[in-house]
C-alpha cells in the first residue's frame, strides 16, 4: 500500500518505525562493545532473536506455518538479511560507528532505485534527487575519511542488502503478520550464516563469550532484533518501501549521539564528516516538506 490510511493510524505507524529506528541506532554501540567478530556477532544475534520469536509463538499458541514457496522465499531473504548485518557490524570494527551509520544513509538511493524495478511502478524524480543528495553526503565523507575506506565499502554494501529486504519485506507482509516473516528470515540467516562459519571453520574457541559479551547480545538479539524488526515489518503494512528507508535514515542521528556519549566519536571526526552528514540529514528532514508541495501541485 502507499500510505493510503488514516491520518492517526499514519502518525501511529511512524512513531512507531522512529522508536525502532531509535533501538536500531543502539546496535551500532553493542556492535563496537561486543568483542567477537562481525560473523560471529550476527551468528548469536539471529540465533537468540530466533529463539525468542520461537517462545514467543508458543507461549501465545500463535500459529507461524507459511505454504512451501513462502517459506523458500523467507529463508533466502534471510542471507540478505544477515548479509546486511554483518557487513554493518564489520564496518564498525573497520571504522566508526558514526562512518558506519551515515553509510547506511544510501538505502534511500538504492531504495528509490529498486523499488520501482522490482514492482514495476514509475520511478519518482524526487526520491532519486533525495537519493542523489545523500549519496553527494556520502561521497564528501568517503573523501575525508580515506582512512575508513574499506568500512565505508561494508557500509555502502550493507545499505543494498537492507534496501532489497526492505523492498521484499513491504510486498511480504501484505499477506503475512510481521512476527511471521520476522521469524522465518531470522531463522534463514542463522542457517546461511551457520553454513558460512561451518566451511570456514568459524566454529572454534574464538566463539567463547565473556559475562559482558553474553548481556549484550542478549539485549541485541531480543530488544534490538526480535522485538524492532517485527515491529518495523510491521509498519510497511501501510508506509512504502522508500519512506521507511528515508525514516531509517535517521538511524545516524540517534546513532551518532548515542556514539559521542558512549566513546566520543565526535572527536575523531573531520569537518569533510560533519559536511556530508548536514547534506544527509538536511535531505532526510526535507524530503517531506517537498513531497507534500508536489502533491499540493498536483491536486492544484
């Protein structure tokens, strides 16, 4: 659907998705906490968010069965789904999470790219201009911050994949209910990422957790994973693919305070950084000021 909904289940929907994004803009904090490697890090999240969503359906007798095609379709949007996540994760470890979070900014270009392709709708002139804006961010950052390049690289790669299942999540979820879905591409990249380490040998004593590593994870695979990602599945219900990514976007700006109280990132940060991040944002911010004129227009 294309937000055609009440004004109240609209604004109901979108304090909704910024509280999750708020919690999503947390994982970047318990991403440079958790000691272990990125792959690693996302093993145990998905398997901790799949087993929560697991109780979760038992506990309330709640049946989560999908047809054969479904759940092929599920499980193999969940290699996207842990692909973004560790590419996220291993951008951090290569950079800062403030680099990490303004890269995610791009999902709104890819975003705006995909969407109409893959379900073959009219490419909107102001989404691609957004896009275009926020990758100009980008690249201003990408100039400054060379010493992060190959975290910006994950960055931006992590930004296609949450884009794609973004894309695909919104035409899902027309059909099934968000802790559904949730439930079977979380369970998907437990098994694809399982399949990784178990060809790599990924499997060894590195894996061993410490007291701190095992309350943060359990933080990130419950609150941050069960419970954020139904709940932004949930919201495409009724927002589009593109608005939920341009919203997410705002996951640097939580991000980025959250990063300057906990490890004072702002200090590392160059004034090429602060100039691609007032492009990101100020485009993210105006982005709805602008589509409403071109609506005004148009009924006008």
């Amino acid at each position: 659907m294309a937000e055609k909904v009440a004004p109240a289940q609209l604004n109901k929907n979108l304090i909704i998705l910024h509280f999750t994004v708020f919690i999503w803009g947390f994982t970047g904090i318990l991403g440079k906490l958790i000691s272990i490697s990125a792959v690693q890090l996302v093993w145990y999240r998905v398997l901790i968010a799949s087993v929560t969503l697991f109780l979760y359906f038992n506990f309330n007798r709640t049946t989560f069965r999908v047809n054969r095609s479904t759940f092929f379709k599920l499980i193999f949007t969940g290699a996207l789904v842990g692909g973004h996540w560790i590419l996220f994760f291993l951008s951090i470890k290569l950079s800062t999470v403030s680099v990490s979070l303004v890269c995610l900014s791009s999902i709104t270009l890819f975003t705006a790219i995909f969407e109409p392709l893959i379900n073959k709708k009219r490419i909107s002139k102001l989404e691609i201009i957004s896009g275009i804006l926020i990758i100009l961010g980008i690249l201003i950052i990408f100039k400054f911050e060379t010493q992060y390049t190959k975290g910006i690289i994950a960055g931006l790669t992590s930004a296609v994949c949450a884009s794609l299942f973004a894309i695909i999540n919104s035409r899902q979820v027309q059909k099934y209910e968000a802790p559904v879905i949730a439930f079977y591409e979380l369970s998907g990249a437990f098994i694809w990422i399982s399949i990784f380490l178990t060809v790599t040998s990924g499997f060894d004593k590195s894996m061993i957790l410490g007291r701190a590593d095992i309350g943060y994870l359990l933080l990130l695979g419950t609150i941050c994973t069960s419970l954020a990602y139904v709940a932004g599945v949930s919201v495409m219900r009724e927002l589009s693919a593109f608005r939920v990514a341009l919203i997410t976007n705002l996951e640097p700006v939580y991000g980025i305070v959250m990063s300057f109280l906990f490890f004072g990132d702002m200090n590392k940060m160059t004034m090429g950084f602060w100039v691609g991040a007032i492009i990101i944002l100020s485009t993210i911010f105006l982005f709805p000021v602008a589509q409403k004129q071109v609506a005004r227009r148009r009924n006008g």
